[in-house]
C-alpha cells in the first residue's frame, strides 16, 4: 500500500507542479496517471522515489515516509522502485548487457561495481530478463544500436533487474509508434499481474488507460481532478480534465 | 514576457546613446593601446619590415656544399717609403680580379674598390685582413650585369701596418647535392623535445584533472548534502585522519630500512605480498554484502581490512625498490637503451615519493567514513538536548582546529614573529565562529557542502589557468633548472586547472536522462558516476585532452622563451641573434607540427566518438 499524503512540490522558480496531492494505491494495481503536459505527472513520479524532493507532505510505503528519510536510506527503498521513462534514459555508450546489469547497482558492494563486476546470478539474472523481454540477441550491442521500441525495453529489464514491488513508468510509450506502444504495455502488463508489481503509469492515450489501467487519477494544474475506474471518464470528465476545448483523439 | 517599449523616440535616443558610449569605448581603446599609424608609413621601419619578411620567406632549411674562393689584392697603409705598388693583374682575364683606386693610402682615407667578372647580381662582402688576421667588413656591394662593383669606402683607423694588408672579397660557388641544413637538424631535435614535452605535460595534467573535475561540477556537486554535525566531524577528522596516515607510512618505511634487505628478497617480498593482496581482496568482496545490512563480525573485518591495508603499503614501498633496482641494473646493461632503465628508475622514485601522501589521503577518507557513521549514531541517540550540546561542541572544535590550519599555513609563508599569541586568537576566533555555527545550525540541518566544494575546485582552478605558464615556469626553472623538464613541470599544472575546467564543463553538460535512472536504481553518487556520467563524458574527455596536447605543443614553442626547453629556445635565440632565416624554420616546424596535430586529433576524435 503506497499512501500520498498531501503531497506538494514547489519549483525554484516558484512554479507549483504539485499542490497537496492525495491519493492511495492499492499493492498490486495498475494506476494510470492522466492529464496535460505541464499537469504535475512527471513531477508525482518523480516525488515518489523522490528523484524530486517534494517541499511538502509525505509518502508512506509499507509504514515508513519515503519523504522524510535521508538521502542515504531513501537509496535503499528506491531499490524496490523500477522506473522507466520516456525517453529510455539508457547509457547510449553501454552496452544493452551493462544497461541491464546496472539495475543491480544498488544492491551490491560498490568497490566492485567501479570495476565493472557483477556475480554470475546477476549476469544469469540479466539474460532471463533480456529474454523475458525478447532482446536476448541484442546483449552486448551498445545500447543506441537499438530502435526505440528495443531501447525501451532494456530500460524495463532494467528496471525490473532491482526485483521492484513498484515500477513508476513515466510516459513509456510517447516516444514510439502505436504498435510498439502496445507491445511496451503489454510488458508492462504482465510484470502487474504476473509478478504483482504495483504499477504507475503516466499516458498521454485514453484508449491505452482504458485497454490496461485498472485505476485512473488526473491531474489538472496540480491539483487531483479524477480519480476513479478508467471507465468512467465520459465526455464531461474529459473536458473537465483537459480543458473546454479538448477534442477526444482515438 | 518582455514589455514593449514605451516610445519609438524614447527608444532611438537608447540607441543613440549606446552607439555614442560604443564611439567612444574604442576611442579610449585607440588612445590607450597607442595606435600610431605614422610609425607604420615611415619609410626606415618599411624597409626593416620588408627586410624581414624576406628572411622569412627564405627559410634556411636546405643547402649546397660551397666551395670558397678568395679573391684578394694588397694595400700599404699607411703609406711608407717602401713602394708598393699592388699586385699587377692582367685585365684581358675572365677570373675575377679587384682593383684599388691607389694602392697606398693613410687610415681614413677614402678609396674605391672596383671588382671585375664576378657572380652576376650578386651581393660582395669586401673585407679588410691586416696581418693580425681579424677581419673587417669594409662594406658591402651588387654587382651590375657584367659581374663589375664599384666600392667606395675608408681605409680603416687604427689598422696600421708597415706590411701591404689584404682586401678581398669571398665567393661561394655551390657544389655537390642539396642537403638538409644544421638549423633543420636542430630544429628536429628541439621539434621531438616539443612534442614530448608536450605529451608529458599533458598526460599528467590529465591524470590530476580527471579525479578533480567531478568536483568542479556543479551538477554532481548539488546532490552532496550532509548533516551539520557530519560536516563539523569532518573537518576535525580529516587531518586527523591524514596525519595518522603519514606517520603510519613513516612508521613502515623506517621498519622496513631498518631490515637492511638484500635486493632477492626484496622482489621476492613483493611478488609474495602481491598475492597475498590478491587473497585478501578476494576474501573481502567475495560475498556481495548488501550495503545496510550489517556483517556478523565487525571487528574481525576491521582487523582483516587495516591487515590488507598496511600490507598494501608495504607492497607499494617494495615495488617501488623493486622498480628502482631493475632501473639500475637495466639502465647499466641496456646500453643506448639505458633511457628506458633510468625511465623505471624514476617511477620507482615518484611511487616512493607519493606513497605518504597517498597514504594520508586514503586515511583521512576512511577517518571521515568513520566520522559519518558516528555522525549517524550520534543522531540516532534520543535526546534533542544531548544532540545539540555535542553539535556545538564539535563544531567549536572543527573551526577552531580549521582556522589553526589555515594560521599556520601562512605562517608558512609571512613567517610571523609571535605566532604563538596569533595561534591563541585564531583558535579563539574559530571557537567562535564554531559555536555560533553550531547555535544557529540543527545538529541535522543539510548542509549543501557539495557547493562549497564546488566553489573551492573551481576558483582553484580559474586561478591557476589565469596564471599563464609562461610565468608559472619562472618558479620551475628556479626549482629544478632552466630546460625542458622545468617547461613540463609548468604546462602539467596549467594544463590540470584548464582541463579541469574543461573537463567539469562537460560533466555539466552531459545528459541527465541516464543519471536520473542510474540514481532510481539505488546506486550511491560514486556509482552514479562510474556508470551513467563516465560513458557520457570518454568522448569528450579525450577530444578536449587531444586538444590540450595541440595546445600544449603551441605553447610549448613559447615557454623556451622563459627557459622551458623546446623549441622556443631555439626560436628565441635566433631572433635574438637576427638569425631570421633560421627563425623562419623554426616558425614553419611549428606550424607543421601543430597542423599535423589538429589532423591528428580530428582523425582520432573521429574514430571514437
């Protein structure tokens, strides 16, 4: 159970990207995160494995508030959150296997990990998950070999490499065409219901929310303007969510 | 959203103005730089100017073998009673020959000198030999188309002899095949020491930069953040820290010289003790400990870690004999290869040089490791009150023992007369600060102490690069003698602030996209570093090192000017000398050079980024 609890974050520059936000994920679920580009997604993601500090409020995970922990403990809970992003963010001059491989980073002694070295579980560990995603051949091909769709998917092996009970994706699919799109959630998919990760997830396409999530909530400016089942967005929530002069789009 | 303007007019008096303040901006400029356009007409200064830039254009860089003649006649001066009346010469000879308009004739007095059949447009020396044998340039002459000069001139003052003298003038005439002149030999050899030069300059510059360039980088630096009282333990343990580690090397190196070891056994010590490492690394990081979770035994793997540890020291100082003895015995047995013993000879001794100081750095990390986990237990403890007595306790201590440090290091250098009373007032002064500090700060209160490290590496930096090296080698020529070593020692440290700066910048401008997600995987920032900033900045780093070395070589041709070494030694004294021809090769050498070296660059930068 990942409980936010007025969750607030304030730029620098003043802008607030987060304004009290306040909501509840079940373990296990797979929550969509809607809303204008500018609405505050990224932002909420980001806060949870605090990658953003929030200015206020508080994340509880299992009991604890990841918001309040030092910088040195929050390292070892952000083991337990995968992230993947929109634009790979893979280490272009690493090769897939070391891109995979550095999802373990956290885990193990860091004076080997200068060297390069990984035990030989984590090596077998990396390959399964290569495979799991279907890139298996690609592993020691430097990453910005890859088209897009393939980046993205080292990205989640990756991810999944730190054996996550979360697995934030912050608009995983913006970046590719409708087909991989699907293929990329597909993947997604499966690690929700057969591993049980819960899974946040930001999208930009309604019918990718209403095909996967089992939840949706909406930003708007900041503040939290649904939350409910992907169903229930009518014409009216989306205008509500979006603005007067949105159009549906697919 | 910037505002509009309020009025066309309001804003083309803002123009005017500016472009008034700009008129006279460059008149100061003019005025302040003193541009003379009349030097630039005078005649005398056009003749120089044109003089030279025919030298120059007129490399020395090939010549013929010549063969010299003399052609000679004779003079009474002053005149006597013997008379003389010149060597007779036979007018209808195609042999060039001189002609005097009197062959006696009293110091000063004037005489013209007419020469037949030589060289066609060619310029004449005419020299003047008394019997002593020093020669005097006469004056100089072209010969018209028929090969004929006319000289007039005076017969030197303070030349007088009562035997006829000689006045002759030298032909060269060139023989045999072109061949590569002395001043492109040397110019060779100084090229070579250019270029290494440069590299070693280079290549040390790099070695210092790379480490200290993560610290000039302010998008690594931000995330640095400790406790107030974290800080204060550092400051304290930090010396602490590194004087314990020096004198624990001293320690060892005394007890290892007291041994007086036969040098069998000290290669054998050090292949032993390599192993022996090796064994011990591997019992340490063969179970992948998971960092947070504690181990069963902490002091048994205190005692194994300081073991590995001190063994590491001795095995560094016996390499470093070990080294210095093959460099010995090589440098005795290789013959024209003995440059390759001395070579290993001088890593022995530079080993041995930064072990105490390697060692103290090490042992001031791992005291303030120390000092972040008594920080962190010190915290953990209950009581708010107890947490804020021992914060203020410690900072006191921190900057009054900082404020020392920093009095005694200028002590160093201002040598003041009663140190003792300014020692009492800086620690109080410190203690001060300290305590106010450590009233105003929470025990925890994070302080961004990455920034003030930030801050330190880079204005080191913009320091030392505005310090040119040319003047930086004046201190090294006084250190270690004028030549090309003082040269290198000098561009090395240039060369670590300006790759330093260099270098941060593209840590600063590396895609934080990779970081971001390195970091959401749990890694500490050293991890961060080595696998999402690393692969990022390779291609740049070696763009801009090769780009330095071009750079280095550049200036490398200036700092002979100040005593470097290299090539601007050569350059300079034939400037000096108004050797332009030989200057003139010089100049060419390094341009080739430093063209071959941008190609040479590009070429490389090409294959790997």
């Amino acid at each position: 159970m990942l409980e936010i609890n007025e969750l607030s974050k304030i730029y620098p520059g003043g802008t607030q990207a987060l304004k009290a936000v306040t909501f509840n994920v079940p373990k296990g679920q797979f929550l969509a995160v809607i809303g204008l580009s500018g609405s505050g997604k990224s932002t909420l993601l980001r806060c949870i494995n605090r990658l953003i500090e929030p200015t206020k409020g508080q994340i509880i995970w299992n009991g604890i508030d990841l918001a309040a922990l030092p910088e040195n403990e929050m390292r070892l809970y952000r083991r337990k959150i995968g992230m993947v992003f929109q634009s790979f963010n893979l280490v272009l001059r690493s090769t897939v296997l070391t891109n995979v491989l550095s999802g373990r980073l956290g885990y193990i002694n860091p004076a080997w990990s200068f060297l390069n070295r990984f035990s030989k579980q984590d090596y077998l560990d990396a390959m399964k998950q290569l495979e799991r995603v279907g890139i298996a051949d690609k592993a020691f091909q430097r990453a910005d070999e890859l088209s897009g769709g393939q980046q993205q998917r080292v990205s989640i092996a990756r991810a999944m490499m730190q054996n996550p009970e979360i697995m934030l994706a912050d608009e995983p699919v913006a970046s590719l065409d409708p087909v991989l799109a699907h293929s990329i959630m597909q993947y997604l998919d499966k690690i929700n219901k057969e591993l049980g990760v819960t899974v946040i997830c930001s999208l930009h396409f309604l019918d990718l929310v209403h095909r996967y999530a089992d939840r949706v909530i909406a930003l708007n400016n900041g503040y939290v303007v649904f939350d409910g089942l992907p169903s229930e967005i009518d014409d009216m929530k989306f205008k509500e969510i979006y603005g007067r002069d949105a159009e549906r789009v697919g | 959203m910037k505002k509009k303007s309020k009025s066309p007019f309001l804003h083309s008096i803002k123009v005017a103005f500016i472009i008034i303040g700009l008129i006279i901006l460059y008149a100061i400029g003019f005025s302040v730089t003193k541009v003379n356009l009349e030097e630039t007409k005078s005649e005398i200064r056009q003749k120089q100017l044109i003089r030279i830039i025919r030298a120059l254009v007129q490399p020395d860089l090939f010549t013929y073998d010549t063969v010299d003649t003399l052609i000679q006649t004779k003079i009474l001066a002053p005149c006597s009673e013997n008379a003389f009346t010149g060597i007779a010469v036979d007018p209808t000879t195609s042999d060039p020959y001189l002609t005097l308009s009197t062959y006696c004739a009293n110091p000063g007095d004037a005489i013209t000198i007419e020469g037949f059949n030589f060289e066609v447009s060619e310029q004449i020396f005419v020299q003047f030999i008394p019997p002593n044998g020093v020669k005097l340039t006469l004056g100089q002459a072209n010969t018209d188309e028929n090969g004929h000069f006319i000289l007039e001139t005076k017969i030197p003052k303070n030349r007088k002899s009562d035997q006829p003298q000689t006045i002759q003038v030298k032909t060269s005439v060139y023989a045999g095949n072109l061949k590569i002149s002395g001043t492109l030999k040397d110019t060779w050899d100084k090229i070579v020491e250019t270029l290494f030069l440069a590299l070693l300059s280079t290549t040390v510059g790099c070695i210092f930069a790379l480490p200290l360039s993560f610290f000039a980088a302010k998008n690594l630096m931000e995330r640095l953040k400790t406790e107030f009282i974290s800080v204060s333990l550092t400051l304290i343990l930090f010396p602490i820290g590194f004087y314990i580690g020096l004198k624990i090397v001293q320690i060892i190196i005394r007890w290892i010289s007291t041994l007086t070891i036969s040098p069998i056994f000290v290669v054998i010590g050090c292949i032993l003790l390599a192993v022996i490492i090796f064994l011990l690394l591997r019992q340490l990081f063969s179970n992948q400990k998971i960092p947070g979770e504690h181990t069963s035994n902490k002091f048994r793997s205190i005692l194994s870690k300081s073991t590995a540890a001190i063994t590491v020291v001795v095995f560094c100082f016996l390499l470093s004999k070990v080294f210095i003895l093959a460099g010995d015995s090589l440098a005795k047995s290789l013959g024209t290869f003995a440059f390759i013993g001395e070579f290993i000879r001088d890593m022995g001794e530079i080993l041995e040089m930064i072990l105490p100081v390697g060692v103290g750095i090490a042992a001031s990390f791992i005291a303030v490791s120390l000092g972040s986990k008594i920080s962190k237990s010190i915290l953990a403890a209950p009581p708010i009150w107890m947490k804020k007595i021992i914060s203020v306790v410690l900072s006191v201590a921190a900057y009054a023992g900082l404020c020392l440090l920093i009095i005694n290091a200028l002590n160093f250098l201002y040598e003041f007369k009663n140190i003792r009373e300014i020692n009492l007032y800086t620690g109080m002064i410190g203690g001060l600060v300290g305590l106010m500090l450590g009233l105003i700060f929470q025990p925890n209160y994070e302080i961004k102490i990455g920034n003030v490290i930030y801050i330190i590496t880079r204005s080191v930096f913009n320091i030392l690069r505005s310090i040119e090296s040319l003047v930086m080698v004046i201190v090294f020529v006084v250190w270690v003698g004028i030549g090309p070593f003082a040269g290198s020692l000098a561009l090395a440290l240039h060369t670590i602030a300006a790759l330093g700066k260099m270098y941060s910048e593209q840590v600063e401008n590396i895609s934080e996209g990779p970081l971001e997600a390195i970091q959401a995987t749990g890694a500490n920032l050293v991890q961060q570093v080595v696998y999402a900033v690393i692969p990022q900045i390779i291609p740049p780093y070696i763009a801009f090192t090769l780009y330095r070395w071009d750079q280095n070589v550049r200036m490398s041709t200036i700092i002979g000017f100040a005593g470097g070494g290299g090539i601007g030694f050569l350059l300079q004294q034939n400037i000096n000398l108004l050797n332009y021809r030989a200057a003139s090769v010089q100049m060419i050498a390094i341009a080739v050079v430093v063209s071959l070296m941008d190609y040479l660059s590009g070429y490389v930068r090409n294959k790997i980024v």
